[in-house]
C-alpha cells in the first residue's frame, strides 16, 4: 500500500514513526547535499552573502578569478539589479573648480603648466560660485556633485583645502547631494 492512500490512523503509531523518520532523513539528506553544492561553489556564495565576505581562501579566490569573464558580468549585472533600478543612472555633474597651473609634468594632461595647450591657470573659484553650479546641477536633475582642482601636491594649500570642506559640507549637508572631489 502506498503511504498517500491510507490515511494516519490506518498505522500503527510505531510503524508510522518509522516511515515518517524514514522521509524526514531522505528530506534532511537532500537538503545536506544541495547545500554542500552552494557551499563549495565561492561564486555563489558571494553572490547569496547578505554582507562582505574577509575570510575567502585562496583556493575560492582562485576559483572566483578563473570564472569567464562574461559570467561575471552577468552575475555582477545580476546583483546589481536586486538592488538598483536597471533602468535607472545617476546623474552627476563635474565642475573644475581651479584648472591649469599643476607644477606636475604630466605628458597626457592639460592641466600640467609644461604643456602647451591653451589652458590658463585660474584661482580657486569662489564658495558662492560653486553653491550656485551645485544648485544649478541639482536643479537639471543631478544626485551627485564632483569638484576638480589642478594641483600636484597640497602643500601650502591649507586654506584651500579647509575651502574644499566647507564646499563639501553645505552641499551634502544642505543641498542633499553626493560629493565627490579629485585633487589632482
């Protein structure tokens, strides 16, 4: 007799133990084995982890690494999705806020004072001018600000800096905006 057509009462109480012990083991035992199959592949796991993985082995990494390039893509646009609107993207606005005048011998950049290209050293624009561009940009839809100053290095531009923050603070903080800033 198959055990879906009589019904509980139709056993005895041992001989329903039995094969209710019998079907939660194979169900326990299919569980064990499909998660010793997530537990070894890394991908996966990283790919299920609620937070930042720190104690991979080298032998995960390794797989992790030699992982086709296109799968990855894949699974990264994957996880990306369970936590941004795919049709969605961040508008950010970029203001150079000192250009030219880098003491720096960069070859690929117009911001270097060694190369000819046109490009005339400014002062740093003024907290006012840069709340307005960040209001403007906020204005036109952007959710984050970046700022770019042409320097090599920063010293002697304590002040600057200390402007840079203040810049920095009011639009996080009253503009509600990101910030990202480049010192270059």
């Amino acid at each position: 007799m198959m055990l879906s057509t009589i019904s509980r009462k139709q056993l005895s109480r041992s001989t329903f133990a039995i094969i209710s012990t019998t079907i939660n083991t194979t169900a326990y035992k299919s569980r064990v084995r499909l998660m010793s199959t997530v537990v070894t592949d890394p991908l996966k796991i990283a790919l299920s982890a609620e937070k930042p993985i720190h104690n991979w082995s080298k032998e995960d990494i390794t797989k992790i690494y030699n992982t086709p390039l296109m799968e990855l893509l894949f699974q990264a646009q994957v996880q990306h999705r369970k936590y941004n609107d795919p049709a969605e993207i961040q508008l950010c606005t970029l203001l150079s806020i000192k250009t030219g005048g880098c003491t720096e011998d960069c070859k690929y950049c117009a911001q270097s004072s060694k190369n000819e290209t046109g490009v005339k050293a400014e002062k740093m624009i003024k907290f006012d001018a840069v709340i307005e561009k960040a209001k403007q940009a906020k204005e036109n839809g952007s959710t984050r600000f970046c700022m770019g100053a042409a320097w090599r290095d920063m010293n002697g531009r304590k002040s600057g800096l200390k402007r840079i923050g203040e810049m920095v603070k009011y639009i996080n903080d009253e503009l509600k905006m990101e910030t990202c800033v480049t010192l270059d």
